[in-house]
C-alpha cells in the first residue's frame, strides 16, 4: 500500500503524543487538545498499511501568520515518502502565510534551502521547582479580564491568539497567573508533562514581573523538574533561568518563511511550546 496523508481527527490526537513521546519531546499532557482545537483542519497524518506513521501540525492563526510543529515520522519510515508527504501538506495549508518553525539545529542548512530564514535559537532550560512567598499583585487568570489578557499576549506573539488563550488558560493539569497592578504587567502558565513540568508562555513588563510569576508557577511544581524555554534574544529571560540554577538542555532555531516578526522580545521569558512557537 502506498503512503497517505490525511486530516487527523480529535481521538488521534494522543497518537501525536505518543510519536512526541517517542522523541523525547514531552508535551504537556494536554496540549494536544488545545492545539487541535486552535485550528482543527491544521492536523495531518501518514498512514501505511492502515498505520500511523507521523504527524504535523500547521496552525494557522490568522490569514497572514501561522506555525508549523508536532512534525514527526516514526524511525521505521524516514527514509520513506511520509516526512516529505507531511511537510508538503502543511506547507500548502499554509502557503498564504508567513511561517514560523523551530527547526532541528542540525538541520538549518536544510530548511533554508526550502526557503526559512533564521531568526534566532531557543534554549530549553531544565530545574526543579520551589517554593516561594507569592507576591500580593500575583492573581488567577480566571479572575482578571481576559480581553486584558489577550491584548498582552498580542505584544508578545505574531498574531492575535483568543481562541487557542481560551483552552491554553484553563486545561486541565496546569495553573495559569497574572501580575497584576492597575493593569496586565505580564502571565504565565504551568503545565504537568509526562515527564515534570513546562512553564509556558511566561510573558512579563521586565525582569522583576517574571521572577514573581515564576515563583508563582515554581510552586506548583516542588521539588519535581520543570522545563523553561527562552528565546536567545532576551539575555534577561537567560538572567532568570540562571538565577534559579536552572540548566540548559536542547536548543532549537526560530525561522520564518518570510520575515521575523515584530514583537516585544524582552517581555518574553518563555515561549508557550515548542511545537506552537
């Protein structure tokens, strides 16, 4: 049987999670359900032989901007058509947009030849979680205005995101807070993965906000790993996760297909994941 790539369906989603799994990925235990449910038709699967065999994701955020993750084909079949097969049909879901991947360090040479560009690196940073006085200006999403809190995230990402802000913010085995005085000065969610702990997004006015929210998000999560992925071009978001003793483990490169786009690189303290950017 020849290879076929199709729309994946919601209950196929923890596939996706297993070939992550697989990789050493360790996505959130819930973030499958939230990004299919941000664009539902941006989900793509090879099959073989009546068999998943990779997936990847094609988010499209608005008519102008989307970002393409969770591309994985299984050991067994890379040297077959299906990653090809995958990437084609992402990159033709998206063919309007500027994109945004994060590509394999290795592999930069590579994606530039299909026309990405570098814009930086990620680092993920790896410590384990405390517990700390909470700040009085740390609240609950769920008690602070959420266009507030989707006008912040705007500054801090290439596209408005409401739709995928209403599930990120209120998924199951994770905490979401705001700092907050007189208006949003920064937030930040925690997650349960398979494997400890991902704190992300955490977007903040300065180095001060991100701290308290840190501290914040840390405590749930004593004495268990917690992962924190920073963006190479805020030294402060690197300052953070030093002063936590906090380690770095894996990097990735931001690239775009057409042009970086303009946002508030020292409010971001961390990236929301590295499959949706």
């Amino acid at each position: 049987m020849e290879y076929l790539v199709r729309n994946m369906e919601l209950a196929e989603i923890e596939i996706a999670n297993y070939l992550a799994y697989k990789e050493g990925w360790n996505p959130g235990k819930s973030d499958g359900i939230v990004i299919y449910n941000t664009d539902k038709n941006g989900f793509f699967i090879a099959e073989h032989n009546n068999q998943v065999v990779g997936c990847i994701s094609a988010v499209k955020y608005s008519i102008d901007y989307g970002f393409i993750g969770f591309y994985i084909v299984d050991n067994e079949h890379r040297k077959s058509p299906a990653g090809l097969m995958l990437a084609l049909k992402a990159l033709c879901y998206l063919k309007d947009c500027n994109i945004g991947i994060n590509g394999i360090i290795s592999k930069i040479k590579k994606y530039e030849k299909i026309g990405f560009k570098l814009a930086y690196k990620n680092f993920r940073y790896q410590g384990v979680g405390g517990f700390y006085k909470i700040n009085n200006k740390i609240f609950k999403t769920s008690v602070i205005d959420f266009n507030e809190i989707c006008e912040y995230d705007r500054n801090c990402f290439p596209a408005e995101r409401r739709s995928f802000l209403e599930g990120w913010l209120n998924m199951v085995n994770s905490s979401a807070y705001v700092y907050y005085d007189r208006k949003v000065c920064g937030y930040g969610v925690i997650r349960a993965c398979k494997n400890g702990f991902k704190i992300g997004p955490l977007f903040a006015d300065n180095f001060t906000i991100a701290e308290e929210i840190f501290k914040a998000l840390s405590n749930k999560a004593v004495d268990e790993l917690i992962f924190l992925d920073i963006p190479e071009v805020n030294p402060y978001a690197t300052d953070l996760a030093k002063k936590y003793e906090m380690k770095k483990i894996f990097e990735t490169a931001r690239m775009y297909s057409e042009y970086e786009p303009m946002i508030d690189y020292f409010k971001v303290f961390g990236i929301t994941t590295f499959e949706l950017g």
